[in-house]
C-alpha cells in the first residue's frame, strides 16, 4: 500500500469515527486525508509517466 493509500485509508477511518460520533471536525479531518491520499496517488502516477516517456526506471 503507498502512501496515497494509506492516507485515504486513514482519512475514511477518520470520516467514520466522525460520523459515528458527531464529531464534524474529525469528519473534516478524514476527508482532507482522504485529499490528501488522492493527490498523491496522482502525483505518483505522473512521475511514473515522465519516467516512462523518458526511458527510465
């Protein structure tokens, strides 16, 4: 798992233990993770791109 996939993983943990307990703020929290995770993911699959493209690995 990397670490898109940790951060979304633990942002849903988060949103979850929001929801269950009222908490907005910690709902908030997960779903910034949750961001966070996808925004690294995409970054991740870029660079793999440029590497591709320019015939490294």
């Amino acid at each position: 798992m990397g670490d898109g996939a940790a951060d979304d993983a633990k942002g849903r943990l988060k949103e979850a233990g929001g929801a269950l307990t009222g908490d907005d703020d910690l709902k908030r929290e997960g779903k910034v993770d949750q961001g966070v995770g996808t925004v690294k993911d995409k970054v991740g699959d870029a660079g793999d791109k440029v590497k591709d493209v320019l015939g490294k690995d």
